[in-house]
C-alpha cells in the first residue's frame, strides 16, 4: 500500500507540469465554489436579516380589531399580555419586539412620500443597531416622543435634513385624517426597496397618531435564534394562544396589508390573532432567494461540469501517457483492482492538496471583498436589501465544496483508469504514449 | 528432462495473429513446445520470426487467436484474470526486450516492487534479497538511483534482477543479453545458469547470439511463426554454421 502512495506521489512529482495544470485547476474551481456559495447565502444572509428586523419577525403574532363590520384595524389589544405568554412559551426566542403598524402619508414643505409607519421601541429594537447604518442623527433620538427616523432615498425625496420637521398625515378607520408633527432625528443609509416603503416612529407617536390604548400595539416580532424553529414556534404558539383563550384567524400565508378585505367581509367583531412568519410577511424577499438560488446553482452547475471534462480530460492524457508502465506493473503481476487504486490514490492526493489551496484562496477573497466593503449597482441594491457585498463564510460549506471537488476527480480519474488497467498488459507495454 | 515429469510450458498448435486495422498478420502459426522443469531452453531465429510472441504467450501477458497454452498446468485460456496475474507473479519471472522499468521508482524499488505484491516477505528479507540480487547483476551501488540514469546495459541487469527476485519457477527472457557487451552479457548468463542447477529454475530465452545458445540444453529454431526444429545447443551451432556458408 505504501508503495501505491509512492508511484503515485512520485508520478504527481515527475509530471510536475501537468499536476500543478490539474491542482491549479481544482483549486481554482474549489476557491470559485467557496465564494460563489459565500456570494449566494451572504446575499441571503443580509436579505433576510435586513428585511426580518425592519418588516416582520421571524413569527408575528398579529390580528386584527374589528368595531363592526369593514371597520378593522390591524391591531392587537392587550399586547403585554400576550408578550408575557411569548416569553413563556417560546424558549427557541431571541428577542421579541412590539411593533406599531401604519400606513400614511409623511408631507414635508416641499414634498410628500407614502409609507408604512413603524412603531418601534427604539431601545428593545436590538436588530436594528446591526442592519441599519445611520447616515445623519442617531438611532437614540427615537426615544424622544414625536421623532421620525427616515432613508436617504425618502429624505432626497422630502427635501429634510435632520432637525426638519414633518406632518405625518394617516387616514383612519373612521373615514377622517389624523395628523402628527414629528421631527427627523435619524437618516439611514437606504437598504434596498425597503427604504422606499418604510419610515419609523416611537411607538408611542403610533398609538397617539391612532388614538390607540397604551397596551394596544400593531403585533409582535419574535425573532427566533434559529430560523429552522419558525414552523415548530408557529404551530406551539397556535395553540397555546387558543388555550389561553384568544380568538385567532384561520392561517393564511399572506402579508397583514393584504388581509383587510377579507376580514372586513367577515361578519366578526372584537379582536381576533393572526399568527404568521416572515415568508408571509415578505414573500417577495422568499422569491428574490429562490431565484438567487436557481441562479447560483445553474452557475455552479455550469462551472462543474466545465472543469470536469477539462479535469477528465487531463486524467486520461495521463493515463495514456502512463499506459506503459501500466502495462509493465500487471505483467509483473499487479492486479487491475490495485491499478485503479494506485490511480484513486493519485487522484485523491491530487484532489485533496488542490481543494485546500483553493479553499485557503476562496477563504482570503472572501475576506478581502468583504473588508473591501464594495458597492453594489444600485440595481442590486435594491434586492439585495443591501447596498455592499457581503460573502459569507461557513465551515461547512468550505468542507463541502472541498469534499464535493475531491469527490468529483477521484470518481472522474476511475474511468480511465479502470479502461486502462483492463488492457492485456501486452498491449499496454507496447503502447506509443 | 525427465520423461515422466509433466510439463511446465506446454503449448499446442498455438496460432497467434496480430490484427493491423484490415490486415491480418499471421506470428505464430500452429506452434508446438513441450518444456520440462529444470530445462534450459533458447529460442533462435531471426527477426520477426515470432520470438518475442511467444514468450508473450508463454509470460500470460498476451492471449493466442487459437491453440493451448498451458503453464505449470494450468490451461491459461481457462484462467480468469486474477488468477492469470497471481501466476504471473509467483510462477513466471519475464525480462522483456524492452526493460519496462517504473521510471519514478529507484533502482531499489523496481527490484522490490514484485515481492511488495506478493506480500510473503517482510521489509528486512526484501532489503536482503534485493540486495543479494543487485549484487549479482552488478548494481549494489546503484541501488538509489532512478532508471533513467543508468545505462542501457545498466536497465537490462535490473529487468534481470527484478524477474528473479522471487526466485520464479519459470524466467522467460526476451534476448537478455541483447544491450550488455560480451563480458556482462556472459556473467548475467552464468547467474541464470547457477540459478538453474541450484535452483532447478526453468529458461526460456531468445537470443542471437551464438555464445548464449551455448549454454543451452536445447534450442528452438524458429522461423515465420513455425518451429523447425528442436536441436541440442552443438546442432543449432552446426546448422547456423551451415546456414551461413550457404549465404
Ligand atoms: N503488436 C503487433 N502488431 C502487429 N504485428 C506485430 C505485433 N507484434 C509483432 N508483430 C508481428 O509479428 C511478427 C513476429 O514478431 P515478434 O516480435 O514476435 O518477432 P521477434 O522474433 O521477436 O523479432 P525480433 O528478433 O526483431 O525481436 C512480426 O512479423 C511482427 O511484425
Ligand atoms: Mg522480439
């Protein structure tokens, strides 16, 4: 066995041109692997922390408050109530914020934006501090009552500086408009289309824009330390909310906002649960990962089978280069079995040396791109709900390329080695390489 | 030569022939040879007569069109592959015209390597045996060196050393002496020689050289792909002998 690894070590030696070809082009598809895979689920990464922590938690426990039939608000009443049930039912939880939900129109002098208004505590928003990058003011500002926290785009837009004061104007369920002034004390860096729909408020300038009851809130986020939790968290949540009595809404995978119809149509009164997650919430953020998903496979894909051939191509160059000596070793009575090993080994030891230098490599530009904090195209941005590129890193999905790349030689380089080793050895030896 | 010995090479009305794209051409055709333990045995004739064929057919490395060929009782037709090598490897020991040695092994390790595969031996008594043997052919101090560094002489006394350092029943040798000068040539001879009265080691070699048929205790003239005949050492001289004044 030993002498298996010699000839095959020595033979990567001999033909140095055609290893360091062959390694080179391993570890290049390893290092590619890694930061294709690191581009895709960084994306995803940053999509999915950006647009949990500005627009819904990883499971939302909201509803709706209906005074008579087509008046609802999507509100919930009693929420400290319902928060302390959270905190003692849900041990998978992170944090959990309340969050107040409106949708109005912000007027400025000299112009006007129509967003949805988040009701936040600015304090207990913990998510808040890593996703957003305040441009202007500061996030802390919102703990003063009557402030408003706005992105770039929407300050451009209303023509306000930090300090500048603007009318929020909502219309109500009873047909009439309430207004509040409020003074911008925070401009964020946008985060993709989410800065083009979203401001927020202290919870409290919410509640007193609606007139609503201090225990009342829009819903609660929870976010959970792990996102594979959401379906096991939901399903508890259901029914211990129902043990404890609540009303809740049939489930419906849909965004609240889309939800007023049919609740208006119904014939119910009072308050009713809604209990979703954030693939309801944000279903276009779910579509924008798929397709980032299906394109960075169909790339991956694409490359593999490129550098298979080429790798497989390079193999068989050198196994008929070596058909020689192939020959020479089974007359002298090597089995074929051994044969293919000796090559297995070759390719292994090719395999596993390529694939570390190019994870080393995948690993460094990773890193680098993401010190680098480069932009991406506004285009970009604006799905990505980010505006640089962030890559990310996993252990497991370097190990796995680097384990997929070996995998893929070593069983591309036992097709030619099995043909090769099946020949009469005479017809080996004599073989023109 | 023992007449009640069986055979350890018996070959029976073995064609062989070698299939260029549409044409076919014949090697060996309708070869008889019988050859018993202990033998000594050359292969004459000249070139393209079918010598390097047959010790081919004989080494298990090449399959006849038609014919048996049987060694150390076994009809080789009937053999698998596996068992086919396994007697490569512990019967036959074969020197070929070629050398065929690994070129990114040592000299060392090229005479090892067979007894690697036949796992009988452990690391001390390999050393003693490879050893012994690169003593033998002359190549102790060459024992690191790689083949492409030796002469060809130098290659052909390794070829030599590897096909007896499992001390084989059977050495076929395809013109051994063919790249060594007079003096090496001779003494790798002698060594076949003692391993055969000591040993009782069959060989079956071909060669053109007058001086190597000497030593043999039979010679078989070949010639087209038939045997002609099958003469003691002194007739094959005479009949060369002959065969050359009739030139
Ligand atoms: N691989 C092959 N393909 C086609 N024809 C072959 C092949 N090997 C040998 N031959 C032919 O078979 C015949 C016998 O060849 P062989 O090599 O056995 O002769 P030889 O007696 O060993 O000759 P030499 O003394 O030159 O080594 C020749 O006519 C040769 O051209
Ligand atoms: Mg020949």
């Amino acid at each position: 066995m030993f002498q298996l690894f010699l000839i095959a070590f020595r033979n990567l030696g001999t033909h140095r041109r055609r290893t360091l070809l062959l390694g080179g082009a391993i570890a290049g598809v390893t290092a590619l692997l890694v930061i294709l895979q690191g581009l895709s689920s960084g994306m995803q990464e940053s999509m999915l922390r950006s647009a949990t922590t500005l627009m819904t938690g990883h499971v939302n426990v909201g509803g709706f408050y209906k005074l008579a039939a087509g008046q609802s608000a999507p509100v919930v009443t009693s929420a400290p109530k319902v928060m302390e049930l959270i905190h003692k039912e849900v041990p998978e939880l992170d944090y959990a914020v309340q969050r107040g939900r409106g949708w109005a129109k912000v007027v400025s002098e000299t112009g006007s934006v129509q967003a949805g208004i988040g009701g936040i505590d600015v304090s207990t928003e913990t998510g808040f501090r890593k996703v957003l990058q305040i441009r202007e003011g500061t996030l802390d500002g919102l703990n003063e009552p009557n402030t408003l926290l706005v992105f770039q785009q929407q300050a451009e837009k209303l023509g306000v500086k930090v300090g500048d004061t603007v009318t929020i104007v909502a219309p109500t369920m009873r047909g009439i408009n309430n207004t509040v002034d409020v003074r911008v004390v925070a401009i964020a860096a946008n985060v993709g289309m989410l800065s083009s729909f979203n401001v927020y408020v202290p919870s409290a300038t919410l509640r007193s824009l609606y007139r609503l009851k201090d225990d009342t809130t829009g819903a609660i986020f929870l976010y959970l330390k792990d996102l594979k939790q959401v379906p096991a968290v939901q399903a508890r949540l259901r029914q211990t909310l129902a043990a404890a009595g609540y009303e809740l809404m049939d489930n419906d995978p849909r965004a609240f906002w889309m939800k007023f119809d049919t609740v208006n149509r119904e014939a119910w009164t009072g308050q009713k649960l809604d209990i979703t997650n954030w693939e309801d919430e944000i279903s276009f953020v779910k579509w924008t990962v798929t397709a980032l998903n299906i394109l960075s496979g169909l790339l991956i894909s694409i490359l593999l089978v490129i550098i298979c051939v080429g790798i497989m191509n390079t193999l068989w160059i050198a196994i008929r280069e070596r058909t020689r000596e192939i020959g020479t070793l089974r007359a002298i009575g090597m089995q074929r079995s051994r044969v293919v090993w000796m090559f297995l080994l070759e390719a292994l030891t090719l395999g596993s040396l390529g694939t570390l230098v190019g994870a080393g490599l995948g690993l460094v530009v990773c890193t680098l791109v993401n010190a680098a904090q480069i932009a991406v195209p506004k285009v970009v941005a604006v799905f990505i709900l980010s505006e640089t590129l962030n890559l990310a890193v996993s252990p497991k999905v370097i190990l796995g390329s680097m384990l997929f790349i070996t995998a893929c030689t070593t069983a591309i380089s036992l097709i030619p080695s099995f043909l090769a080793a099946r020949l009469k050895p005479v017809t080996a030896m004599h073989h023109i390489g | 030569m023992s007449a009640g010995q069986s055979p350890i090479v018996s070959i029976f009305d073995v064609t062989k022939d070698y299939s260029l794209g549409k044409v076919v051409v014949p090697a060996l055709r309708g070869v008889d040879l019988k050859v018993f333990p202990g033998e000594f045995i050359s292969i004459a004739g000249p070139s393209g007569s079918g010598k390097t064929t047959l010790l081919n057919l004989i080494g298990c490395v090449d399959t006849a069109t038609a014919g048996v060929v049987s060694v150390a009782g076994q009809d080789t037709k009937k053999l698998t592959e596996k068992e086919l090598t396994n007697l490569r490897l512990h019967t036959i020991g074969f020197i070929f015209q070629s050398f065929n040695l690994v070129s990114v092994l040592s000299v060392f390790q090229n005479v090892e390597f067979p007894l690697l595969l036949q796992r009988k031996l452990n690391k001390a008594e390999r050393k003693d045996r490879v050893m012994q043997l690169l003593e033998q052919v002359g190549l102790a101090q060459h024992e690191k060196h790689r083949p492409n560094e030796l002469s060809g002489g130098q290659r052909q006394r390794v070829a030599v050393a590897r096909a007896l350092v499992t001390r084989p029943q059977l050495v076929l040798a395809d013109e051994p002496t063919a790249n060594l000068d007079s003096v090496t040539g001779q003494h790798i001879i002698d060594l076949m020689k003692e391993l055969n009265q000591k040993e009782g080691t069959t060989f079956i070699f071909s060669t053109h050289d007058a001086k190597v048929m000497n030593h043999a205790n039979a010679v078989v003239r070949l010639a087209d792909g038939k045997i002609l005949d099958r003469v003691t050492s002194a007739e094959a001289q005479r009949a060369m002998a002959a065969g050359a004044e009739g030139h």
